[in-house]
C-alpha cells in the first residue's frame, strides 16, 4: 500500500509545542490529570506532556468504537478505567482523533461523573465534518477532512502507529 504523507514530522512537532505552551498557561496553578485514551493517543499524549511546562498526574482509560474496521460501529465500551482519583481535579483528555464525537463525548461524561472540578479536552486530530453528535475538543492539533489516516499512534487493525508522520491509508 502506498500512503500518501498528511502530516510531516516537522508540523506535528511544531503543533504538539505550541498545544503544550497554551494548556501550560491555561491550567496554571492548578492540579492536572492527563487521561491519555489508549491506544492512538499514547504518542500524542507522551510528546505534549513533554511539551508543557506543567507538573502532571498521567493516568489511562480505554474505549473502543472501531475494532478492526474503517468506521466506528457507534458503540462505544469502556475497556480500561482510570485509577487515580479525580474528584475535586482538573482533568485534560488527551485523545488521538475525533471523528464522530461519540467516543469523546462518553469519555467526556464519565469524567465528569468522577468530580473532576474541570474538563478539557485536547485531541491531535479533529474531523469536523464526520461528526454524528456535536462535540468541539478545548486543544486541537489539526483539522482534516473525512479520511482514514495512520501514523502517530493511529492505526489499522493495529498496524502502522509506529508511522512518524500522518498519512493517508490508501486502498
């Protein structure tokens, strides 16, 4: 398969700096849990944590819509739950991709039923126009149009995460 590059190396890194520069001055002060969502936002997640200038809690949670296809199945389970505790504590959902914003919206209102005091959320990629529920992230890394992407934790039936840049999944 030939891919087709979407997202040089070079923009990532500039984007995933500026994210971490701004949520840096945005949750100043205050005590912060990065829920990084397994697995596509691992890389991400890692990249602007080291990016902020901020001390943080890391903590995971695991949902699947997906499975080994193209197009999410618009069920969304919850495969690994968070273990610290975040009542009373600003949380920011790290996310790899938001497509039809069902999955970030149930991760979104689990959070909240935690008593996190503040919920933000910050996803690498944003699709806009494959949205079947409204959702708008607080950090977005890029907006792209309605297309299977790979690289930077996304995958294909767990293929192609280790890919440095985005690229478009050809046929």
């Amino acid at each position: 398969m030939a891919q087709t590059t979407l997202i040089s190396r070079a923009q990532i890194f500039d984007r995933v700096h500026e994210m971490g520069a701004q949520i840096s001055t945005d949750f100043s002060g205050t005590e912060m849990i990065m829920l990084c969502v397994l697995k596509g936002a691992v890389f991400f997640a890692t990249d602007l944590a080291r990016a902020m200038t901020l001390d943080v809690a890391l903590d995971f949670i695991q949902v699947s819509s997906y499975g080994n296809q193209k197009y999410s199945s618009g069920v969304v389970t919850i495969l690994k739950e968070p273990q610290l505790d975040m009542h009373g504590k600003a949380v920011l959902i790290v996310e790899d991709i938001i497509d039809s914003g069902l999955s970030m919206r149930e991760v979104f209102r689990y959070i909240e039923s935690r008593g996190a005091s503040r919920v933000k959320t910050a996803t690498f990629l944003d699709k806009p126009k494959s949205r079947k529920v409204p959702f708008q992230a607080d950090y977005v890394g890029f907006s792209i149009e309605p297309q299977f992407v790979i690289g930077y934790g996304l995958d294909f039936a767990e293929k192609y995460r280790n890919i440095p840049e985005i690229q478009v999944l050809s046929e």
